[in-house]
C-alpha cells in the first residue's frame, strides 16, 4: 500500500494515525513516496517510522542543479535534505530507497554523479534505483537519457544502485489507449488532463479527445478547484 498521492504525503499531519490505522485492517506492506524535504522535522521522522519502506528523492550534488531540478519552496535546501535524510537513515528500521531521477545535460555528468555517490553514502539507503523521463513530464525542455546511459551512473554509484526506469513504455503515442483507460483512471481519483496525459503516456490532444467523448456520454464530470480543472466519476458514482 504506497501512500503518495497528487502532492507531499509528509504534509498531511495524519500520517502517523493513518498508517497506523492502515495496519489495523492489513499486513500488507507500506510505502511511502516523498521529496524527502520534510524529514528534517523530528516528528515528520517519527510519523514515517511506521511504514516498511519510504522512498524519497535524492538526485542533486549541489544547490544549483537541486533548485533547478525541484524548484523548491524558500527555506528548503539541498543540505537540509540531506541532513534529514541521513537523521532518518540512523532511526528508521525498515528500508529506504532513493529514488533518483536522471536528465541528460543536468545531472548526469561524471563529476556530478562522483558527488552524489559520496551525499548518497552519507545517507545509506538500502537501495538506489535510478529513473529517467520515459513518460512526458511537466517541462518539455526534460530531456531523457538512455538505458545504457542509466547503467553506466549506476556502475558509478556501486552495487545498491539499480535501474527502474521502464524503456518498455509507449512515450507519448497513446498506442492502444482507449476512453476505458482513460475512464479506469477518473473512477479511481480526480485527475487533471495533464495527469491523464502522463500517466498514460499520450500526447494531450489524444488524452483531450477521450476526455471530450467521456463528457459528452456524461460518463466523467468536469470540476473547477485551485484554478484548475479536474476530472471525476459522476455524482452518482461517487456516491455508490
């Protein structure tokens, strides 16, 4: 059970009561994925000592590449993220796995991935797993590096670093995608097109036309929140 969600998970101020409500109904193990930015607060540490793996991101060596990969809000720092990361390594039992995210002409140099190496033994994680953009992302500048690119940072940051990235996804031609995936999707949580669009791996024309279809037969609904729009199961739905 992963808790990530369209936002930080660390925020939410249940963390700790949710998880361990989470255990009261399953054995089944937790995850959670997070930028990692709120582990430097004691109590953000404790709430995740409960789950069985935390996986945060962790793939800048320096302030510059950091803000301009994350654009971070005031205050949040590379050493900071650092400094809690590895505050948390020397209290958390279960496993941590970076999550480091690759973009060719960023951060993927050899003197920059010779950097990270020494931040990440500083930190300790279990594992190291290494992705790139094979989806399109937010930025369109983001460009990806190749399989055999990933494998050779991995060489470099030693036996705990692995590549997870998925060459196998379709980027960005929607082959085979239909309105009932695009369906499948909104009945589960409310989704932007741009969600849709990324974690479909299709362009946003395509994920536009299902989106008009599905309208149109009043099979999803459409919702204004925070200036954006988004996309749900009818009220019926939702209720049932």
């Amino acid at each position: 059970i992963t808790l990530s969600g369209s936002g930080e998970p660390t925020l939410n101020t249940a963390l700790a009561e949710i998880i361990a409500g989470i255990r009261k109904i399953t054995d089944v193990r937790i995850a959670i994925l997070t930028n990692g930015s709120m582990l430097a607060l004691p109590e953000v540490r404790a709430a995740c000592s409960g789950a069985d793996v935390v996986l945060p991101t962790f793939d800048a060596a320096d302030e510059a590449r950091f803000r301009a990969i994350h654009r971070p809000a005031a205050g949040v720092t590379l050493e900071g993220l650092t400094a809690g990361l590895a505050a948390f390594r020397r209290e958390f039992k279960g496993q941590i796995w970076l999550e480091v995210f690759l973009i060719a002409g960023v951060n993927s140099d050899a003197e920059h991935t010779r950097k990270l190496a020494a931040l990440i033994a500083q930190i300790n994680p279990d594992r190291v797993q290494l992705n790139t953009a094979v989806r399109p992302t937010a930025d369109a500048g983001v460009r990806a590096m190749t399989e055999e690119e990933l494998a050779s940072v991995a060489r470099m940051l030693g036996p705990k670093a692995e590549v997870i990235a998925d060459f196998k996804r379709p980027q960005a031609q929607g082959g085979g995608v239909k309105e009932a995936d695009v369906l499948d999707m909104v009945l589960r949580r409310p989704v932007t097109a741009r969600d849709i669009a990324s974690g479909l791996g299709i362009s946003a024309e395509q994920a536009q036309r299902c989106i008009e279809a599905l309208l149109a037969s009043a099979r999803i609904r459409r919702e204004a929140r925070d200036g954006k729009e988004y996309y749900r199961a009818p009220e019926e739905t939702a209720k049932s």
